[in-house]
C-alpha cells in the first residue's frame, strides 16, 4: 500500500527538521560543555598565576629574611670559628630549600639554608591569598623529572584523580627551590559537568521549543498544502465528470495560489472551447444537414458543382476553394491569394472519379477536415447519383440503338410543342420519314447490317438538324422530326436536306457490294386547332404518298404544296 501525500510529509518533516535539530543539539552540547571547561580553564589559570605569584613573594620573604642574617656580624663570626651552616625551618617531607652563601670579602664563611615546609598550613595561606574558589584544591605534586614540567606561563589542563574524586587539574610546572615539586589547582569535575548540564538542559529546552513551533508551521502548511491539492483533485475529478463550472478556491499568492489560478484558467478556457466546438458542430450538423438536402434535392451536375464548393468553403473554414471537374470545369470560390495551409481531396465514389476540390485556409483544424472529407463524401454520392438519374433519364427518353429519342419523349416533346404554337402563333412542321426498303437489306444482310442502316440514319439526322430540332425514331425504320418555328417549305427543305445527305451515303453489305439505301419523306405543317394525332398522321399520309410515288421522295400533306425529289 502507497503511503499517502500527509505521511510523506511527515516523513520529509523528520529529515528537514528533527534529524538537523538532533545534530545541532549535539553539537551545541559539545560545544556548551567545551565553553564550560575553557570558562573553568580560565579561572583556574588566572587563580593558579595568583597562587604562584603569591608562593614566589613567600620565597622572596624567607630570602629576604636569610640575607638579613647573613649580614649579622654575630652569625659570621659564628660562622667563621668553625665552618658550619645554619639551618632554618623544620623539617618536612615537601619543603622548599632556600640556600644563602654567607662571605666576607672573599671568604666564604658558610651557608645558611631556610627550609619552607609545604603543607597544608602553607597551601591553605596561599590560597587565601589568591582569593581561590571555595569549591578548588590547590596541592603541592611530586614531579619526577625537574626539567620535563611547563613553566608557570604555559599552563594546561588535565584530567586528574585524587582519593577516587575527578577533577580537572592546571599545573604550574616546577617551583623555584623545589625542582620536583609542582603546583596543581583542581576544579572538580562533577560541578563542570553540572554547569554544562544546566546549559545544555536551557539549550534543549530552546530545541524542542524550536521544534515545537517548526513542527506547528509544518503541520499548518502541510494542512494547507494537502487541502489545496485534495481540492485541485476534486476539481480535476469533476471537470473529468463534465462539471466545466468547477473552479478551485485560491488563497495568498505563493505556488500553490499560481497552480490554483492556472487550473481555474484551465477549465475557463475548456468551458469555453467546448462551447466553441459545440457551436462549431451545430453549425457544422447545420450545414451538412442543409448542403445533403440540396444535394438530394437536384440530380444536375452543373448546379452541383458550385453548390459543393461553396458548401465546402464553408464547412471548412477555408479561404478559398477551387473545384476542378473531371470534364475540365474550373470553378473558383472565395480567396485564392492568401498564404498558409493547402489541402487536396479528391472528389470520387467506387471507380467513379468527378475532380479535385483544392482548399485553402492558414491553418485547418482536425475537426474541419473531417468535416470537409464528409461534405466531399456526400458530394461525391450525390454527383455519382446525378450521373445515374442523368444516365436513367437519357434510357427513360433514348432509343438505345440509335441515341435518338423514343417515341415517348416525340409524343412529349409534340404535345409542348403543339401547346407553344397554338399559344403563340408560331409555326411547326412535323416530319415522318421510313428508310426504302429497310425489310429487305435487313433480311438479306442480317440484323447487323440493318442496325448499322438506323444508326447511319441517325447521324445523318444530327448532321443535318438544328439544336432546336428534335428527331426521334417512332417506331421500327420509322423517325419523326419535329421542327419548331419552321412552316411546311422550311419542313420540305429540311426533309429535302436529310434525304439527299442520306442517299449519298454508301453501305457495304456482308457480300462487299457496295449499296445505296434511301429513305422517302412526308410533311405536315401544324394548322389552329389540330391535336398530335391529326398532325402526325397528315405526315404519315404524305409519308404513304412518296412511297406510292417511287420512294427517296418527300412529299407535303394533303391540301398543301408537294415537292418531290
């Protein structure tokens, strides 16, 4: 189990705080105590200096003293009977000798030696007079080398132990009359460690109060940093469930507040974004929903050519757009001059490909180009579904031999044109035409030969006809031309033109005989008042009448004019 975030502060708090504090206890302790022993060093140094001054001026006296007897002229003439010393003090286990050489001129007479006991009557005058504390020894120490002591002016401190009892010991060095005898002032031990103890207690006391107020600081800012980041996990947490509004409280202006601030930032810019692209959708669903209807809505290429560029523009965002048919048409939409990002989409269904869409816009979003490859899809079913109604009309109004109308789309394109004149008085002229002999060429050179004679015809007719003319085939080797705003003698010329183009052509049969085939012609001019049937079968009787007559003639209806080929 993974210690919590509170538990790693705590942690972090312990190696921060507790361990450096701890460190520094020690060694101010050691510190404190070393103070203390320099502070006791110093006393006694300066106590043991008094103490050695004061033994000195103790010896100067006695000196002084034998000096004055030395010059007694009762002591040189004692001196001088028999050679002999004299001897002053008593004698003592540890005492300073003071020898005096007593001479007259530059006899020696004698020696006058005054001996100082060392004992506790002569420590504790010595003691008194250097004011020592009452808590210090002073003892007079054997020194077993005379030359192996410090002097009096290089004092240090040593560790000693008397009757069981540690003190701490400065030494004089030797003393003059006493070369193996040393001074020792003692400090005891137990009251330096107390004196350090008290203050090594004052300081732990600082330490743990120290501690106390750090470890209070930590756990505020620990509290306030484990309830910034719970409300920022909180706040993720919503914002994760779709809550946008969710913000976090920001308090002071440290880290944490700057982190607060970008993460409220953050979902303010979400909130936002999200609104965009959800603004951007509708519109976007708008648009599609909007461009598919008038996408289903016409079945002509050429209307739906502008309309996919101008609705993938728009969808996209784009600046510009240009729409390159597959038939060559260039069709351009918006700016087409401003720099940036290009993008290519090729406009096809299956194996059916209709052009290229180039956008252009600085920069494209992914969402956009979705879009766009979307409309493009959509394009691309809707002109694939024009080419098929365009394909299913021209089946619906063709012959499928010839490629000229059907009968139904005559019988159409007669009943309006009938309607027209009547309404505006123009004229039309309605041709019948049947190929001569069409029964036999078809036997004798086979269905081939006679399809090849029909479509032969029909090329002739397209050849020959005006845009606004309509020819069709009414039925077997039977075709029907309508020909608006033209009377009978234009009717009569325009038949006259098909029969002779017709007639010029040559035909090779299956037995590679060249062959002439012609075709007769009758024409009937619209009169007030007539219906289609009336009128087609004026053209027919007229049709009958050139065939009676010979054949590869055209002939006019009944009651109007007749030119014969």
């Amino acid at each position: 189990m993974r210690a919590s975030f509170k538990v790693k502060l705590a942690v972090y708090f312990l190696l921060l705080a507790v361990l450096p504090l701890g460190a520094a206890l020690w060694g101010f302790s050691s510190v404190t105590r070393r103070a203390e022993e320099r502070r006791v060093d110093a006393r006694l140094g300066a106590e043991l200096r008094a103490v050695v001054a004061s033994y000195h001026r103790g010896l100067a006296t006695v000196d002084a003293q034998a000096r004055r007897l030395a010059r007694n002229r009762s002591v040189q003439q004692r001196l001088a009977r028999k050679p002999h010393r004299i001897e002053m003090g008593p004698r003592a286990s540890l005492s300073a000798i003071h020898i005096v050489h007593v001479r007259v001129g530059t006899q020696a007479l004698g020696t006058i030696t005054v001996r100082v006991p060392l004992d506790q009557a002569f420590v504790r005058r010595l003691g008194a007079e250097a004011a020592l504390s009452r808590s210090d020894r002073l003892l007079f120490v054997r020194h077993k080398h005379s030359n192996g002591g410090p002097d009096a002016g290089s004092l240090k401190a040593v560790a000693a132990s008397v009757s069981g009892s540690h003190y701490r010991a400065l030494k004089s060095g030797p003393l003059p009359g006493q070369p193996h005898v040393e001074l020792a002032l003692l400090a005891p031990a137990a009251a330096i460690a107390r004196d350090a103890g008290v203050a090594q207690r004052r300081l732990l006391w600082v330490m743990l109060g120290a501690l106390i107020l750090v470890a209070a600081i930590a756990a505020a800012e620990g509290r306030s940093v484990v309830r910034t980041l719970g409300e920022l996990a909180a706040g993720a947490r919503a914002i994760g469930e779709g809550d946008l509004d969710r913000r976090v409280p920001v308090r002071g202006r440290d880290e944490l507040a700057q982190l607060g601030d970008a993460f409220n930032a953050m979902t303010g810019h979400l909130r936002r974004r999200l609104r965009e692209l959800e603004l951007q959708r509708g519109r976007l669903r708008e648009s599609l929903n909007r461009i598919g209807e008038l996408l289903a809505g016409t079945h002509d290429s050429d209307q739906l050519l502008p309309l996919i560029a101008s609705a993938a523009l728009e969808t996209a965002g784009a600046e510009g757009a240009v729409l390159i048919s597959e038939a060559g048409a260039v069709i351009e939409v918006g700016d087409l001059e401003s720099e940036g990002e290009r993008v290519e989409l090729s406009i096809a269904v299956g194996d059916s490909r209709f052009g290229i869409l180039l956008l252009q816009a600085r920069e494209f979003t992914t969402d956009e180009l979705a879009a766009a490859r979307s409309l493009v899809g959509q394009a691309a079913v809707a002109l694939e579904n024009a080419r098929l109604h365009h394909e299913l009309e021209v089946q619906a109004i063709s012959d499928g031999l010839t490629g000229l109308a059907n009968r139904r789309r005559c019988e159409q394109v007669l009943a309006a044109e009938i309607a027209r004149s009547e309404r505006y008085g123009t004229p039309l002229a309605v041709v019948l035409t049947d190929i001569d002999g069409f029964k036999a060429a078809n036997d004798s050179g086979g269905h081939a030969f006679g399809d090849l004679v029909l479509r032969e015809f029909a090329i002739v007719l397209r050849e020959t006809l005006r845009d606004v003319d309509l020819a069709g085939r009414w039925g077997g080797e039977e075709f029907l031309v309508l020909l608006p705003g033209t009377d009978l003698a234009g009717g009569l010329d325009a038949a006259e033109r098909i029969r002779a183009a017709f007639a010029g052509r040559d035909f090779r049969s299956p037995g590679d005989a060249d062959t002439t085939i012609t075709a007769s012609f009758g024409v009937a001019e619209f009169r007030p008042g007539l219906t289609a049937d009336p009128l087609v079968g004026a053209a027919d009787e007229a049709l009958y009448a050139a065939k009676r007559q010979g054949k590869n003639r055209v002939e006019a209806a009944a009651g109007d004019a007749t030119t014969s080929a």
